[in-house]
C-alpha cells in the first residue's frame, strides 16, 4: 500500500512537471505569435530556441534577479515587454532597472570597489572595455561560455554575427562583454535642401564646387557658412549651418570622449581604434598606457586635437544657434527636428526613432524623412585608416562578485534579450541594431526608406570605421570626468583650446601615475614613459602629428544617391 502511495505521489509530480514543461511551451508560443515577429528564424526554430531557455532556466526557476541600464527606447522595451516574457517563459522574475548612463557607471564602480552585488548584471559602455580587462572584476564571457557558465549559454547564440563582437575583444582575444544595443554618431543634413536646385545653384556659384555631403571639415565648415549666412531664411523660418552644444556640464565630455579628436586625425591608423595612440590621445606600449601628453608620446594635447577644439568652438559660436552654446545633450538632442537646421556633424543614430515621428517639420506626408545621415566628415590630420568616428555599443557585464547562481540565471536573460528570437523585432523597436543578420532581414529592407540613410550605413563596409573607446583607456569612469571638467573651460572662454588640453593631457597623466603607484591592473596596467621634449615626440612617424601648415584643405564632398550606389555594389561584392 505504501509503495503504491508513493508511486501515486510520483506519478504525481510527474504530471505537475508535464503540465509546468506545457505551459512555459504555451507562454513561449504566445509570445513569439503575438510579439517576437518579425524574426530571422522561422516559429519552430524559434520555439527550439525557448525550449532551450525553459530547460536551461529549472535550477532557477523562482528566483528574482536585479539588472541595470541607461535610459534608451532599447532598454525601456527590454524593462517593460522582455523581462515580462522572459518570466513567463522560464519562471524567473527580473526586475530591470532603467536608470541614467552616469548612474549606471556609478552603481557599477560601486559594486567593484565594495564586492557588494548591487545587481546581477550590468548593460555598460563597451567602452569600458580597457577598464574591465584590466581590472579583472568581470567574468571574460569567452572562458565563461566554455566553463562554469556553459550549461546557460545559448547553443543558438551565435557570437561572430555580432557586429560589435571586436568592440567587447580585449588585448588577450577574450570576450568580455556581450553588445545589447548599439548606434553611430554619423552626419545628419537636410536631404530636401541639399538637393533644392536653386540652393544648389547658389552654393556652386559661391564656391565653385557641388553641394553634398562633406567628405571633410573643410567642406562642412563652408556648408555651416552658406546655410547661416547666405540662405538665412527658408520658408520664412531662420536657419542655421550648423547644431551643437556648449554648456559646462558631464554631457560635454561625450562630445569629446566619443571620438572627436579621431574625427580631426589626432591619432594613429589602426581599427577598431588607433594604435600606438588612441582617439584619446592615449599611447601604448603593448597593453601598457604610458602617457597622454605630446611630452610622453601621447596626443590628447597635440597639434591635431588642439585643431578639433578650435574648430568646435569657432563652429558652435558662428553657425549654431545662438541658444546652442548654453545647451546640454539632451536638450540640444531635439533641436535638429524643428527644422531651422541644416546639417549636424555630431548626430548620434539613437535619434533616428524620434525624427521620424509623423507631423514633424523634417517628415514628408507619405513618412518618408526630409533629412538623411551619412559618414562623418574628417579633419585636416585625418589619414586614411584611421577610424572615422563613434559608435555606442551597451553590452552585458557579468561581475565576479556577483554569485555564481545569480550570475547564471541573469546570464540567461541577457542572451534572452538578444537572441535571434527576439532581437530582430527589439531592432525595429530601438534602432539599435546589433545582429548582421537582422540588419540584411528583408523587413529593414522594405522599412529602409524611412530610415534616413540608417539602413544603408549598417550594410556598408564603412560601419566598421565607427567604433567605440578601446582598450588603451585604463580606467574609463576616472579619466572620462576630467574632460568636461577641462574642454569645459574653453567652452566657456575661461582657457584657449590649448590650455584646456594640456590641463588635460597632464589630469589623465596624473591618474595613470596613481594607478601605476598601485599597481592593481598589473602587466598591462599604466607605465608612463619619462618626460620628453615636445619636439623630440613630434618629429616621430605617426602620431602625435605636428602642426599643418594648412588646417583647412580643399573642401571635399559627394553626391548622397551616389555614395549610397557605391555601398549597395560593395555589399554585393
């Protein structure tokens, strides 16, 4: 009687088990029915891919765990929409905090000072990739994937189609984060204008050469020019050449930090970033930083970036709007979408979901953009090879102080919120494309015309010019501060462009001597190189590069329509 009791009892749970296994299936379909299209795996290999999830999530069944990102339409769908179907799916909640991208470095700089598991999984700046491998506070997810985490890593995940995969890659070959979302700071210019025969006309006539898309600075400062001084007025509205922002304030620093001084040519060749020097102006020797000023052979205060400078300011005060100067990020962000601006040379593609709203003065009525983007313009040091500008990529951390269960079961939900089941449709939900896969789907191509320009970028070979900070930068949240702090003072007057650099060039310096006093990052970690003459560094090949005798070239540009022909050819070589 008793045994037969106990085969009752386990037949029991048998079928409670069944019934759980048939639910999550149910959840699982319901959502890739209802949510999860447009996705480039068919609904069974779809349903394949969750099955795997609900096996692989079990042991975690019922736990709750703690992540953190920035604020962006990406992340807010991830919070509101996929941890929600994640829980339904596997069984473990996920509260997915959305907080601002300088908070979520705070929190993250906590949890590695303390060793207090704040949350459970991080989606930071790739450009913390020189800090992480450094540091060695996060788990490197390529030792990861094949060991302790291997029985939660996603046999669909299918890492080379990541297009941010080099950005994550640290000197060593390893894998230290995986990209969640990410997008270029590009060029963004009225196409309708642009093309307008009579603004056309007038522009050739003034310079002798064809409006277009600025191939260099110097064709974008003419532009900048024309727009506020020679048309002035479209419509009735007044019009500007130009949109930036000025004000003393932690956003600044981006503007800088986010590969301007690359723009202008003040480091080396070299991709994803430029090596020995950085768009920083941070040299290396091997995986050892060892200095950023000219005298230690770096370049952040250096001929060419002291040129990136100047030009920003010079720019900001004649051809942006007057306002311009007194605004943050954020608040100079919406400003090109009211339609008094021309072109834009720092124009981060994250906008592109909110200037293509409907009703807005830059949409046709058939929802079609009267604007488009296109490559970044480069400065007058710029050299063929080097990177051409910045591209933001948010990927997920794991931290070693996080425990191991934790750690396994957040795992699963980030490669749950990138895997191809759904990553395709978080694509045309953000705009932040981050699969090769996605971007060649045929539904971006049908969506491609009321991009702007967004889906032609990521198909081309020139997406792999854009990248994000490297890995000579040691320790991103300390040096990243003292450049707002610095450039801040020029924009405000209170330093010339070349005071402002060498107040930074010798700040950054002055961290990695305490960090190599330290030594916490080991044998890669900061070994600045003795003081040198100026001279000596700037009669060197490479970069720092000495002053132009010329800083403003022949103006270059290019006909939009044909330059996207010569991507759609060389994809199709």
């Amino acid at each position: 009687m008793k045994r037969s009791l106990l085969t009752s009892a386990a037949a029991a749970v048998i079928l409670m088990a069944a019934g759980h296994a048939h639910a999550d299936m149910d959840a699982a379909k319901k959502w890739i029915d209802s949510e999860f299209q447009p996705s480039t795996l068919s609904k069974e290999d779809q349903m394949k891919e969750m099955d795997w999830f609900i096996k692989a999530a079990q042991p975690y069944k019922g736990m709750e765990i703690k992540v953190v990102s920035e604020t962006i339409t990406t992340h807010e769908y991830e919070s509101k929409t996929l941890a929600k179907a994640f829980e339904e799916i596997t069984g473990i909640k996920v509260v997915h905090d959305i907080i601002g991208e300088g908070d979520v470095v705070e929190k993250l700089q906590t949890q590695m000072q303390t060793g207090n598991n704040l949350y459970d999984a991080y989606i930071n700046d790739s450009d913390l990739i020189g800090t992480h491998f450094r540091y060695k506070q996060v788990r490197n997810l390529t030792d990861w994937m094949a060991g302790e985490g291997k029985d939660v890593t996603d046999p669909m995940l299918d890492v080379d189609d990541f297009i941010g995969k080099s950005f994550t890659t640290a000197p060593d070959g390893k894998l230290y984060q995986l990209p969640d979302q990410q997008f270029a700071n590009l060029y963004w210019f009225r196409y309708d204008w642009f093309t307008n025969p009579d603004i056309k006309a007038k522009f050739k006539a003034k310079y002798g050469y064809d409006l277009g898309v600025p191939v260099n600075w110097s064709a974008y400062e003419d532009i900048a020019d024309f727009f506020t001084n020679d048309i002035k007025e479209i419509n009735g509205v007044k019009v500007y050449g130009h949109m930036d922002y000025g004000k003393k304030d932690p956003s600044l620093g981006w503007r800088f930090t986010d590969a301007w001084l690359s723009m202008a040519g003040a480091g080396d060749k070299g991709i994803p970033n430029g090596l020995p020097v950085d768009e920083w102006g941070i040299r290396v020797d091997g995986c050892r930083p060892v200095g950023s000023s000219v005298e230690r052979g770096g370049a952040t205060d250096g001929p060419a970036a002291v040129y990136s400078i100047e030009k920003y300011l010079d720019w900001l005060k004649k051809y942006a709007p007057p306002e311009a100067q007194g605004m943050t990020f954020s608040e100079s962000g919406p400003v090109p979408a009211q339609g008094n601006v021309a072109q834009q040379i720092f124009w981060y593609t994250a906008f592109t979901a909110d200037m293509v709203k409907p009703g807005l003065p830059v949409m046709n009525g058939d929802g079609t953009p009267k604007w488009r983007m296109a490559p970044s313009p480069h400065g007058a040091y710029w050299e063929e090879g080097q990177k051409l500008g910045y591209q933001d990529a948010g990927s997920w951390t794991l931290m070693k102080s996080t425990p191991v269960d934790r750690a396994k079961a957040a795992w699963l939900y980030a490669q749950f919120t990138v895997s191809k089941t759904v990553s395709l449709k978080k694509s045309h939900v953000g705009l932040t494309i981050i699969r090769d896969s996605d971007i060649h789907d045929k539904s971006f191509t049908e969506r491609a015309p009321q991009l702007g320009g967004l889906v032609e970028f990521y198909r081309s070979p020139a997406r792999v010019q854009w990248t994000p900070t490297g890995t000579n930068v040691p320790d991103y949240p300390k040096l990243a501060q003292l450049w707002w702090q610095n450039i801040g003072d020029a924009s405000s007057g209170a330093k010339s462009a070349q005071e402002a650099m060498t107040a930074l060039a010798q700040a950054q310096d002055q961290v990695m001597s305490r960090i190599e006093r330290s030594g916490v990052q080991g044998e890669c970690g900061p070994k600045l190189n003795p003081v040198k003459d100026r001279q000596y560094w700037l009669d060197q090949p490479g970069s720092p590069k000495p002053k132009l005798a010329n800083e403003k070239p022949t103006p270059i540009t290019v006909d939009y329509d044909e330059l996207v022909k010569s991507w759609e050819t060389a994809e199709k070589k």
